[in-house]
C-alpha cells in the first residue's frame, strides 16, 4: 500500500521559474493545474499514486494527484537528469542535481513545462 503522506514528501514544494533577466520566480506546487481550476489548497490534493522509471540521461518520477475542487486527476512529473557528461578535473563538486517539473493531464497530456526544482 502506498503510503500517502510519503507521497506528499516526494512533491517538491516549489518550482523556480526563470524570468529572463530577473532572475527566477518560485511557484508553489501545492496547486490543481488543470485548466479552469484554481485550487491552491493543499488539503484538496491528494496524492495517490507514484511512477518512477529511468532512461540514460534521465530519472522520471510520476505523482498522480486527485484535485477535489475539480474532481480532476493530473500527474506532475519530475525529470532529474543523471550525472552524465561530468567533467573528471570538477570531482570534488557538487552533484549536478538539476530537475525539471511538468503538468500531464490523466492521459498524459502534456500541460506545459512548470518550472525547475
Ligand atoms: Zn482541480
């Protein structure tokens, strides 16, 4: 059984978005992103349900979200792109940990690019 408040913990909280030439914008995740729906109240998100696969480059989670405002499900997935082309003499750096963020409806349709996290 999944456990839901676990769930929850894999959301980030927020997305950064960059703005061009100021700099970046920070989004809460806590909302519905289906269209017509404002909902930001987390206590009508219930997350349900989590996909996790990997391809080369990158690690892909899915979390299927029920929105009860709208009684809509949409899934935010969260691509983090491995370690790959790292460069030997940069070893005592910090993992590269760059992660994108979109909105898929129910079938999987792409509802945009969010943000990065
Ligand atoms: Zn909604």
């Amino acid at each position: 059984m999944p456990d839901k408040e676990n769930l929850r913990a894999e959301i980030p909280e927020y997305a950064y978005i960059s703005l061009a030439r100021r700099g970046m914008e920070k989004i809460s995740l806590d909302q519905c992103f289906l269209k017509n729906c404002d909902n930001n109240d987390i206590k009508l998100l219930e997350p349900f349900k989590k996909e996790e696969y990997e391809d080369e480059n990158k690690q892909i989670k899915e979390i299927y979200i029920r929105c009860k405002k709208c009684e809509g499900i949409f899934i935010l997935k969260l691509e983090t792109l491995k370690n790959v082309g790292k460069s030997t003499k940069d070893d005592d750096g910090d993992p590269i940990s760059m992660g994108m963020v979109y909105s898929l409806d129910e079938n999987k349709n792409n509802l945009g690019h969010i943000g990065y996290y």
